[in-house]
C-alpha cells in the first residue's frame, strides 16, 4: 500500500501533524497508534509519536531529511531529550533554530538533495540548516509567499507545489531538490499540499477528502506508480 488516505481524529489536514523522510517519520502524539500502523505500512519507516511545544503541530513545527532535523526554539526540557534520543537512534543532526520564525515545517521545504528556504530565514539561518541536513539550500517563494513547507511536499522522487506557484518557481525548486517538480492541489482543492499530506520516496499520507484526480496527481510527480 503506497497511499494512506486517512484523518487525525476527523482532520484531514494530514501535514499539519507529521512528516517523513526515507528513514523515519514524525507523527503528533495524538495519532492513534491503529493510524500509526497504517502510516508505517504505506510509508515502510518506522513512525514516531511525539509533541513540539507541547502540540501535536509536528508538521508546522519541524521539518527534516534522512540525516537531520530542523526544530524551533520554543521546545520543552522534555522535548529536546525526546529529540536527543531520536537523533541517537536514527543517527541524525538536530538543530534548534533561534529564529523568531517558529513554524520551521512550513518554511522549508527539504529532501536528501537540497532544502528550499524561506526568505525569512536569515543567511546564518541558512547556512544552519545547509548544516543540519547535509544539502545545499537556497531560497525561494512559492506562490509569491514565504510558506513553502505548507506550500509543497517533497521526497527524492518529486515534489509538489502550490497550483499557483510560477513556472519560474517550480524550475527553481526543481533545481534546488534535484527532482522532477510540478503544482498539484489536495483535500478538494487545497492548493497547500504540505499542509494536506507528507510523503517520501515509498508512499504518501493524504487527507481523507482528497480527490481521485488530486491523488492521481500527487502519485505522478512523486513517482509512486
């Protein structure tokens, strides 16, 4: 099973709540463990429940590649000796950004090739999350708007953006991820796939009220048939 279309306790705004690489995936602790399962199923990485901040956000919280994890500052005590344990496990970096900006999942958008940053991310913002996630990263809108994490969903095999994003946009992204790039929409119209699904180069986790053409789409660029 390569698609999941499911809801968080009748949210299908799946992005919001997790996000995944090829070598994990990060999940809101309230996702019941049935749910879980299924995710890991579709996905084949191991899927981990936890909290930023004390939510369930952590899709707008967090955002990562297979060898490193991008965090905002607002973390608990016992936040970052959970994420210290993940690092040890997975054999990843973690980088607390100090950045004003806290909602790191929308505004980057990454994979084991590059990260497509938001201009409001300073330059040693930059050069910290290049760190981070072992790619090289560089700058971008999507739609003209700062949000790309909420804006597209990435994984080494494509990604997909915002419907209104620019030509010029989608190359670019292409570009910075290394992968085949084109816009898409989710959840009946949704134009901010992130915030509707997260993927990787196995399967994708897709809100429930997606459509056929939608799913078709996403399945396409991320080369999943």
């Amino acid at each position: 099973m390569k698609i999941l279309q499911t809801n968080f306790h009748g949210d299908h705004n799946l992005g919001l709540f997790g996000k995944s690489s090829d070598k994990f995936c990060l999940v809101g602790n309230f996702v019941q463990e049935k749910v879980k399962q299924k995710i890991e199923e579709a996905l084949k990485v191991k899927t981990v429940r936890t909290t930023v901040s004390n939510t369930d956000l952590v899709g707008v919280f967090c955002s990562f590649n297979s060898s490193g994890i991008l965090l905002p500052k607002i973390l608990t005590r016992t936040e970052t000796e959970n994420f210290n344990k993940l690092k040890k496990e997975f054999g990843v970096n973690i980088e607390v950004l100090k950045s004003k900006f806290t909602a790191v999942g929308n505004l980057v958008l990454c994979n084991d090739k590059g990260a497509v940053v938001s201009k409001l991310f300073s330059k040693t913002s930059k050069k910290r999350i290049e760190d981070c996630l072992g790619v090289e990263a560089d700058y971008c809108s999507v739609a003209g708007m700062d949000v790309v994490g909420s804006s597209g969903v990435a994984s080494n095999k494509g990604c997909v953006v915002h419907r209104d994003a620019s030509e010029g946009e989608v190359k670019k992204i292409g570009e910075i991820l290394k992968v085949q790039t084109d816009i898409g929409t989710a959840n009946f119209g949704s134009p901010f796939v992130g915030s509707c699904c997260f993927a990787n180069s196995s399967g994708v986790a897709i809100g429930e009220s997606s459509t056929g053409p939608e799913i078709n789409r996403i399945i396409e660029v991320l080369e999943l048939l």
